[in-house]
C-alpha cells in the first residue's frame, strides 16, 4: 500500500530572499497559459533611523508551525476568495540586512483586478495575523522589537 504523501508549501527560507527565487518564481509560471495577471509584493528591510540610531538588519523569528497554519489558511482562503489561479508566500527567518528582500508574494489570476485585490489582501493579512517577529538590530550594537505596519 502506497501512502499518498502531502507535499507542505514552503513558506520561510533562512535570510535574505535572493532575487533569483523571485525571478525563478516568475519564469515557471511562464507555461501556465491559463494565467492572464501576475501581482508580486516584495517587502525591503528599511535603514530606518530611530532615536538617531540606524537600522542596520531585522531578525525575523516566528512560532514556525503555527505561523505556516496560519499561511496555509490564509493563502488558501485568498486562493478562493480572488479565484486565483495560484498564490505563493516566502518570509524570511533569520538575519536580512537593509536593502534585502524579507518577504515575497506573488499572486496569479486571469484578470488583473483580482490579482492587485488579492495580492494586497494578502499582505495585510500576513502583516496582521502571521506569528512573525523582527528585531530591529542597529549599527550601535543595540536592538528593539518591531511593530508590525
């Protein structure tokens, strides 16, 4: 008897998001011919200055299992609200430095209007309800707990 094995969405990749996973993402929908509108969302650590202190990277930790439960339900409940053709979700865990790329969504739809609808739909819900935390680290040495915007 052969066990159909459930294949789990990645959903964190350790650091940076490197542009060639974005690009790579990009090229293998390339032969999905039934896909009329791509929206992507690329979020960019900022070299904020705070209480004139300069962030230098973020530390991104998250309470893995239940934030990939969490992305799985919101990807999938956007998947059907937007009648997506597919949706794909990566965050970075770890250490992104400033000007590095901490989180990647692309949504794919026949239409454009639900592609831009969905893609920011998605975001904000990541933002809102996604166990994910970063820590500001500054070039002083010093850190602080990011507030979600």
């Amino acid at each position: 008897m052969i066990l159909n094995k459930v294949m789990k969405k990645k959903f964190f990749t350790e650091g940076a998001i490197e542009p060639r996973t974005i690009a790579k993402s990009i090229a293998d929908h390339s032969t999905k011919i039934n896909i009329g509108a791509h929206d992507i969302f690329l979020g960019q650590v900022r070299g904020d200055l705070i209480d004139g202190k300069l962030v230098k990277a973020i530390e991104y930790t998250s309470y893995k299992e239940m934030a990939e439960n969490e992305l799985t339900r919101i990807r999938e409940e956007i998947i059907v609200k937007h009648k997506l053709t597919c949706a794909h979700i990566l965050h970075s865990q770890g250490i992104v430095k400033t000007g590095e790329i901490c989180l990647f969504v692309l949504v794919s739809s026949t239409h454009r209007k639900a592609s831009f609808s969905a893609c920011e739909e998605m975001v904000e819900l990541i933002k809102k309800e996604v166990p994910i935390f970063g820590k500001e680290l500054f070039d002083d040495g010093s850190h602080q707990w990011k507030e979600n915007q």
